[in-house]
C-alpha cells in the first residue's frame, strides 16, 4: 500500500466491508459459526480480573479519549507546519484530525442503524452495550483516532513511521478483540470496524496531503516533512 495511491486501496477495503455485509444479509445476520465459536470460547474464558482488565481497555475505544488523540494529531501537524501557516490555516489544520473522526462516526452510525445487526445474547454479555452491532463502534474508533496520529507522525516525522502504524495496528486491534472477548459484538464486527476505519483514513489521507503541495518549498530536508 501506498498513500499517494490511495483509490484502489479505499475501494478494496470497501469491497471487502461490503462482502462482509452481503455474506451476513444472506444469513440473516445471524452469527456464522467461528463467531459464535469464538464468543463462547471468551465467555468460559473469563475470570473477574480479566474482565475487569478488558472493560478498562476497551473503554478507551468511546468517549472523550479518542477525540484527545485526534486532537493530539492536530497538535502533531500544526507543531510542524506553524512557520508556514497563518493562524486560521493553523486551527484548522489543529482541528482537522477531530472533525474527520466526527464525520466518520455520522457515517458509522448511519451504517449501523442502516444495517440494524443484533449482538451477542445478553447472556454472553459482561455490561450491558447500546446500539446495534455492525460495524463495531469501538473497533471504529480506535482505529480512526490513533491512525489519525500515525498519520500526523508520519507526515512530520517520516523515520517514525514505522514505529507509529504499529503502535495504531496495536492499539486498534486490542479494543477490537475486548469487544469479543467480552461479548458484546461478533467478531466479523470488529473487523468490518477495522476496514470502514482504514477507508476513512485512506480518504482522509489524501485530502491532507492537498494543501501539502501549496506549501512554499524550502530544503529538501523540509520537503520530506511534508511527503507521506
């Protein structure tokens, strides 16, 4: 994957979010078996200090915390960018990172309503969720709001790009597998979360790097700064 050629990456994943839907539509979204395999192996699986452990986890993935780090990803950008932006530019570039991640949650909302997938049985719960069950909205977020800094890290600061996306895959993936291991969502949820992340941020992405170009160029030691 590349980000200058972002297209056939966002449609991939796009495909593959809309295969997923197709295959449980046909089932009437109803659990396929490896998700109802791997719901009940956590639910045997889980001592009270687990659980414990996973709830504090996983409540990373919703409220104000991922809006932090989206906001830390504007912090990033403007930090980087501020000799050459005036103070408009720099609060929008600040507030960028946040309002891509609102705007991705309105979608995300509008497809989980839209398609209306039920969770797991509240007997496999371990606290009581809201809301309907594909795609995950935690594994959404998580992935959303720390890829929005990977890719404000990447883009000030190339040598640490490798070391930002695998902290972002990290910390996507450990909300998402809380979601299943404490029953509140299938896994194909998560994932489904996951490629609707990845979309997202491909777009967004490639809507960053637009401005990018208008910017003055200086050393070539500063246009790698600004290069994905």
């Amino acid at each position: 994957m590349t980000a200058r050629q972002p297209a056939p990456w966002i449609a991939a994943c796009a495909v593959a979010f809309a295969g997923i839907a197709v295959v449980l539509d046909a089932n009437h979204w109803a659990p396929l078996g490896f998700e109802r395999a791997a719901v009940d192996r956590a639910v045997v699986h889980r001592p009270s200090a687990a659980v414990t452990a996973a709830e504090a986890v996983t409540s990373l993935g919703t409220g104000a915390f991922p809006y932090l780090i989206a906001l830390a990803a504007g912090v990033v950008l403007v930090r980087a960018h501020r000799p050459h932006r005036s103070g408009r530019a720099a609060a929008a570039l600040l507030l960028a990172p946040v309002l891509w991640l609102v705007a991705g949650q309105l979608l995300r909302q509008a497809l989980m309503h839209g398609l209306g997938r039920p969770r797991p049985p509240a007997a496999d719960w371990a606290f009581t969720p809201s809301g309907f069950a594909f795609p995950s909205g935690h594994a959404f977020t998580a992935a959303t709001c720390a890829g929005l800094l990977a890719l404000a890290v990447a883009r000030t600061r190339p040598g640490a790009r490798r070391a930002a996306t695998v902290l972002a895959a990290a910390f996507a993936a450990v909300i998402g597998a809380t979601r299943v291991y404490l029953g509140v969502h299938w896994p194909l949820d998560v994932i489904a979360g996951w490629l609707l992340a990845t979309a997202w941020l491909l777009l967004g992405a490639a809507l960053l790097r637009t401005p990018a170009r208008r910017m003055p160029e200086k050393a070539p030691a500063e246009r790698l700064t600004t290069s994905m």
